[in-house]
C-alpha cells in the first residue's frame, strides 16, 4: 500500500521485506524502482540495485543459479554487485544506500 512505501523523514524507502526476499530469492519493487537480492550465497546481505540496463533501459533480472544479473534485451551481463562484466552496456548497475530495520528493507534513492 502506499502509505508504507511513502519516503521517510530520513529520506529512506522502504521498498520490501526480508520474509518476502528469502521467499523469492530476489525482490523487484519497479515503482522505486529497486531489484533486492542476496549477493553471497548463504549469506545473509543484502544488496538494492537500480535494476535499469544502463544500454538501452530494459529491467535487468537476477539469475540466482549464475549469481549474476541478465539484461534480456541484449545480453549485458553484471557481477552480484552490479559491477559490468559483459557488454553492450558500457557500465555498472547502480547501488542504493541500504539499511534493515527488523524485517524491512529500506533504500537511500
Ligand atoms: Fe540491456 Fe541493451 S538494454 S543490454
């Protein structure tokens, strides 16, 4: 609802919960937008990308199994933390500002 994923006074936004992520493996919240994922295995970080492709646009995907992320419009491919690993896009995905309280996920925009 919008009440609980309205800005802060601190300037965070809560854009998901940990119950929701370790459910899924992998969260995208496309208003913020925001693509919340656990980028160690069995680990417990958490990481909040911009999931925009910075080539053309299109919303990257999470791919679990290879721990990277996967543009399908073109292929560029990107580490666990949004490093470029893989072209045509030129360069990284970018990181929120990320912090937990209990169970919610909050990103810095
Ligand atoms: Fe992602 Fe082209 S938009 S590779």
């Amino acid at each position: 609802d919008t009440a609980t994923f309205s800005t802060r006074p601190d300037g965070f936004i809560p854009v998901g919960t940990i119950q929701e992520l370790d459910k899924k493996g992998s969260l995208l919240n496309s208003k913020i937008p925001a693509l919340i994922i656990h980028n160690q295995k069995n680990s417990q970080d958490i990481f909040v990308v911009n999931p925009t492709c910075p080539h053309a646009g299109c919303v990257v995907k999470w791919k679990g199994n290879k721990e990277e992320f996967l543009c399908p419009c073109h292929g560029s491919q990107f580490t666990a933390n949004g490093q470029l690993m893989k072209g045509p896009a030129h360069q990284g995905l970018k990181p929120y500002i990320t912090k937990v309280e209990g169970n919610l996920i909050l990103v810095k925009p």
